[in-house]
C-alpha cells in the first residue's frame, strides 16, 4: 500500500485554530462588556425617580416634587383631595427608565409617566397626564 501524503500545511491549521482562538475571545470580551453595562445600570429605579422629582418643567425654579405638593395643598384648601402618590421606576434599556406616578384626585385615580435617560439626566413626560400635570399643579385645579 502506498503511502497517502498529507495534503495541506501545519502552518494553515495554526492559523485556522489561531484565528478561531483570536474569535472566541473578542466574541467572549463582547458579551462581557454588555453584560457589565446592563448592570451597571440596573437596580436604579429609586434614582430614575429621584431624577423625575428633581426635574423643572419648563425650565421654571420649582421643581415637579414642590409642584406636586403645592398642587395637594392648594387643592386640599378648596376643599377637595388630591393625595396618595405613589412613584415607580423600571428599567427598559441600558440608562432608559420609566417613571411613573399614580395618585388619587377626589374619586378618580391618575397616571402619569416619564421617560428618563440617567446617563444624559434628561427627562421627557409621555402623554397628556406627564405633560399637563406642571401647569394643573400651578394653577391648583383637579379634576372632578
């Protein structure tokens, strides 16, 4: 029987294993860096909040929190109610949360929601209820 001679380089198997090598790490490096990104920033619900509370709509001195708690005592010396608020943030992606407040006004229960960006702390209200509440906290009007 003849001898079957090989056909190929062992110089062509190191590279193949060498640039499989070489792969597997960036690949394993990739991953790792997502996932100490996403923990970086998760667990920071309290914080997103804390951002909305401190946030000042339309660039006036007051912020939502002092708004919000004027808006209660105004309302409350009319004679109606406007209390148990109740503040939430859950993550969506990476830096993004989503904050929201619920409270009661009279009978009614309201909803509110912001989007905030803790990496850039930029606050944008989602709806009407984020939108309006600055200016329904300013001029001291619940709805009936």
């Amino acid at each position: 029987m003849a001898e079957q001679k090989k056909e190929g380089s062992a110089l062509a198997t190191i590279i193949g294993w060498g640039g499989l090598a070489v792969f597997t790490v960036i690949f394993a490096w990739i991953v790792i860096a997502q996932l100490q990104s996403a923990e970086e920033w998760s667990n920071r619900g309290p914080e997103a909040v804390t951002v909305v509370k401190q946030f000042k709509p339309d660039g006036k001195p007051d912020t939502l929190e002092d708004l919000i708690k004027g808006y209660s005592l105004k309302v409350k010396e009319k004679g109606g109610y406007v209390g148990e608020f109740v503040w939430d943030g859950k993550q969506k992606n990476g830096p993004e949360y989503e904050v929201t407040l619920l409270w009661r006004e009279g009978n009614n229960h309201r909803v509110a929601l912001w989007r905030v960006d803790l990496q850039q702390k930029d606050v944008r209200p989602q709806g009407d209820a984020a939108a309006n509440l600055p200016q329904r906290a300013r001029d001291g009007v619940a709805d009936s």
